[in-house]
C-alpha cells in the first residue's frame, strides 16, 4: 500500500515539478509536496517505551504481591484443615485407641455375660413339671405341640361338658390358650433373642475394624436392629396384656356369676319360705 | 529501446538544465521513500519486552507455581489421609457386608413373629383368641362382641348392685382396652419390623455421608418404637390398676355386706 502510495505521489510530484515554469511555481509545488507526503507518509505515533516497563512492573507486583500472598494463605489455611483433620477431628491415635478398646470390652465382658445369661435356672423337682419347664425355656420353635401336650399333663384338660357348665369350661379353655400363647411367644421371643445377641456381637466384631467413614453404617444398622429389639418387646407387652386381660375377666367372670347365683338363690329361698 | 534511451537523454537533459528542481525533487522522494521495517530483534522496545516477558514468565515459575506445587502437597496428603484413614473404601466395603449379613439375622427374627401360636380348643374361646392374635387394626372392632360372648355381660339391675355393676363394667372396659391395645401393638410392631428391614437395605447401598441420614430417621423410629411400648406399658399397668382397684372394692363391699348382715340379724332378734 505504501509502495503504491509513493509510485502515485512520485509521478504527480514530478510531472508538477517538471512542468513548474517559474520559481515561485517550483517553490509552492516544492511546499505542497512536502505537506502532502507529511500527510500520507507521516509514520503512526511512536508508543513510549517506559509505559511498556510499567506495564511489564505492574503485572510483576501483582505476581510478587496479590497473588503470592493469596498463595500463602491458602497454603496456611489447608495446612492447618490437614493438621486439624489429623490431629483434632480424626486423630489416627485415638482412632486405634478406640478400636482397641472394643477389642478389650468384647473380651472383659462378652464371655462373662454370655455365660451369665445361658445359666441353668431349671427349678422343677417333678417329672411332669420338669419336662414342661424345660420345654418352655428351650427356645425351640418347633416342638409347639410337645409344648402343648406337657402344659396338658401339667395342668390338666378342660373339663367335659359333664363336669363343668359351659361357661366355666370356655373361661378355662380361654385362659389355657393365652398362657400357651404368651409361652409359645416367649419361645421365639427367646430364639428372637439368641438372633438379636449374634446380630450385637457381629457389629462389635466389625468394630473393632472400623474406620470413622465406616463406622456410621454399623451406627445405622445397629439403630435399626433397636427398632426390630423394640418390636420384640411390643409383641411380649401384647401377650402379657392379653393374659392380664384375660386374668381379670376371669375374675370379673367370677362376679358376673356370683351376682347370677345369688338372684338364683334369694328367688330358691324365697319359694321355700314360701311353700312353707 | 531507442525511445527509452531518448527519454533518458531527455531527463538528463532537463537535470542538468534544472539542478535545482532536481536536487528538490530527488530529496522529496528520498525522504518519502518507504524503508523496509528493522528485525525485532534488535529493537530496543522489543528487548525490553523480552526481558519484561522472561521476568513474568520466572515469576510464574516461582511464585505461582511454587505455591501451588506447596497446596497440591498439602492437598495430596488430605487425600491420602482421607483415603486411608477416614474414609478406607475396603472397610466401607466390609462395613455394607456386614449391614448385608445382619439382614438375614433380621429375616430370621421377622420369621419368628410370623408363627402361628393359637392354642384354644373350645368354639368361643377360639373365635376371641383368633381375634387377639390377628394383627390386624380392622378387627378391633369385634373384640367387644367376643368379649361378651366368652366371659358375659355385665349383671342386670335385678341381679346386682349398682356398685357391682359398675365395677364389673370397669374391669369389662380395662380387659377389653388392653386386648385391643395388644392386637394395635401386633400391628405396629410388624410395622416396625417391616420399616427395620427398609432401612436395613437402605443403608446396603448407602454412601459414608448419606449414612447417618438413614441413621437419624432409624433415629426416630426407634424414639417413635419406644413411644409404641410405653402405650403398651401404660394399658398393663391401667389393667394391674383395676385389678389392684377391684382386690380393695371387695374388701370395700365386703365390710359394707357384713355390717348389713349384722344390723338385719340385729333386727331378726329383737323382733323375735
């Protein structure tokens, strides 16, 4: 552009400089050739080199400066989050501290407890009573009927409808069935319970392998089995209710007759005073 | 050719008949000339440049980089604390196996409430034992009815007192109250045991940080659990209440029948 730019104002000037017929025309095409290569050539405004050193300087100090220290201090900062982490919030000494400890109470206490609870404390002196006691506290689910037969021999059948009025033999019959319900319930109650005890020590076992990201799933899981122990112990609540239910309607059974027997017998006494 | 030699011859001609002309004209277009650019390289602005851009560039190096290579330090020891210590994906791992293996203790104890315990052999003792041990809420409803068809209703007028009666329809209520209670707690419980086993497998497939969310809901159902046996607790202990009531109302109303008893045979042996 700018060869052409020349080429075209070298002819012009020329052709004016040549055919300029006097001096003061040679002198004003001189003057105008001049202004006008100043115009067309003028080179573009020199840039200062000291703002090129302030620029280079400026972007140097906030290198050296903002940014070093923003650094620094997130350099401090996560240094002191690893120092909180490892020495405060999961110090690896406390960590195998508390693993060693379970370790310790599974082996203080689990033996000694387990050999509290699976003591003998059979007490019947009789053969019927003796199978029957057993019976009741084995913690079988399968052997109900022998259960049942051995309650029988025990405590005896229902009377015949010959021996007893029906009334009586339905409340037998009633509190029969809810003392072998609650003694069937105690069974799997008790079965329910050995589960429960194995469920505890294999949490504790896992425990002792625990790390603090693992440890809430055991949490959550031995949370859960309380909520199962709890429907347990409802369903032995539900049981005793019904036989204490069951317990005071049979008395209050008793009354209900009594006030029954006692119109029966003023109304017998009265016709024999009266047929006397 | 022969004409440009004449142009030449002309030119010259004209310089040397024009020198000054032509010694303006020649110094114009020589300083207009356009000049080829100088090599950058020995520019002095570029040289500063070049010294500005290997400072920074040091800068980076040290500064920055070196500040960073210090955080990714401290960072990589978090991560391998965190990986090791804290969070060690193999015990996480046996952590879900072990919620695994106690799922089927679990099934074995949700079977144990599931058997069958009923024991009744009569017709109507039958009917009112199938009904305590259904389980089922719906059925509360005919625990009355069964009630009265086993043990009776209460005494009327004509019968017994109205001391009696009402004491009779007391213990009638607090015995009727409890069964229904119990077939309301069988419900709940299985309930329980059910929602037990959802957060069971909820925590088999649980992160460490999503854990104890599951564990504060097994939270509340626990607290919720234990609310359940303290109902049950409260209708066995109203229960051993009336009946406690109903030992010391006999002796009440016995000491009341005796001194009747004495004033009439008082009155039979003054008459006589």
């Amino acid at each position: 552009m700018h060869y052409v730019t020349f080429v075209l104002f070298g002819l012009t000037f020329t052709w004016f400089m040549v055919s300029a017929n006097s001096s003061r025309r040679v002198l004003a095409v001189t003057v105008a050739g001049i202004l006008v290569s100043t115009m067309l050539f003028a080179p573009p405004l020199a840039e200062a080199q000291g703002g090129l050193v302030q620029a280079i300087q400026a972007v140097l100090n906030v290198i050296n400066g903002m940014l070093k220290s923003a650094l620094t201090a997130i350099n401090t900062a996560r240094t002191a989050l690893t120092a909180l982490y490892q020495n405060s919030v999961w110090p690896v000494q406390l960590i195998n501290q508390a693993r060693a400890q379970v370790t310790q109470m599974i082996n203080q206490y689990r033996a000694l407890m387990a050999s509290i609870l699976n003591m003998n404390l059979s007490s019947a002196t009789l053969p019927t009573p003796q199978s029957f006691e057993t019976m009741m506290r084995d913690h079988r689910v399968n052997n109900f009927n022998s259960l049942t037969q051995s309650f029988g021999n025990t405590y005896g059948a229902i009377p015949t409808s010959v021996d007893a009025s029906q009334a009586d033999r339905d409340m037998s019959d009633m509190d029969d069935a809810l003392t072998l319900d609650s003694l069937k319930t105690l069974k799997a109650s008790d079965n329910a319970t050995d589960l429960e005890l194995q469920a505890a020590n294999s949490i504790e076992n896992s425990a002792t392998q625990a790390a603090p990201g693992s440890a809430p799933f055991m949490t959550a899981s031995a949370v859960a089995s309380s909520i199962r122990s709890q429907a347990l112990t409802q369903k032995m609540l539900a049981a005793e209710l019904r036989q204490e239910a069951a317990h005071i309607a049979h008395q209050n059974g008793f009354r209900k007759r009594g006030a029954t027997f006692t119109t029966q017998f003023r109304n017998l006494m009265m016709n024999l005073l009266q047929h006397n | 050719m022969k004409c440009f030699r004449d142009a030449l011859k002309t030119a010259k001609c004209w310089v040397v008949g024009h020198k000054l002309r032509a010694a303006v004209l020649g110094a114009v277009l020589l300083v207009v000339a356009p000049w080829p650019a100088k090599a950058q390289f020995v520019d002095p602005c570029c040289a500063i440049m070049a010294a500005g851009l290997a400072s920074i560039s040091s800068a980076l190096q040290n500064v920055i980089g070196g500040g960073l290579n210090q955080i990714l330090g401290v960072d990589q020891s978090i991560q391998q604390f965190e990986q090791n210590t804290v969070w060690p994906q193999n015990l996480i791992n046996q952590a879900r196996a072990l919620v695994g293996g106690l799922q089927g203790i679990f099934n074995q104890i949700q079977s144990l409430t599931q058997i069958r315990v009923n024991s009744a052999t009569l017709p109507n003792s039958q009917q009112l034992e199938a009904n305590l041990l259904s389980r089922n809420a719906n059925q509360i409803g005919q625990t009355s009815s069964n009630y009265t068809t086993l043990y009776g209703q209460v005494p009327t007028t004509t019968d017994a007192s109205q001391q009696v009666r009402d004491m009779v329809d007391m213990t009638d209520a607090a015995a009727q109250d409890a069964m229904k209670r119990a077939i309301e707690i069988d419900a709940l419980s299985d309930l329980e045991l059910q929602a037990a086993s959802q957060i069971n497998q909820s925590i088999q497939s649980a992160a460490p940080g999503s854990a104890p969310i599951i564990e504060a809901q097994a939270d509340a159902w626990l607290v919720r659990a234990n609310a359940y046996t303290q109902a049950a607790t409260a209708d066995l202990m109203r229960l051993r209440a009336i009946d406690l009531a109903n030992s010391s109302a006999d002796i009440k109303m016995g000491a009341t029948n005796s001194t009747n008893l004495r004033q009439q045979l008082m009155n039979l042996l003054q008459h006589n």
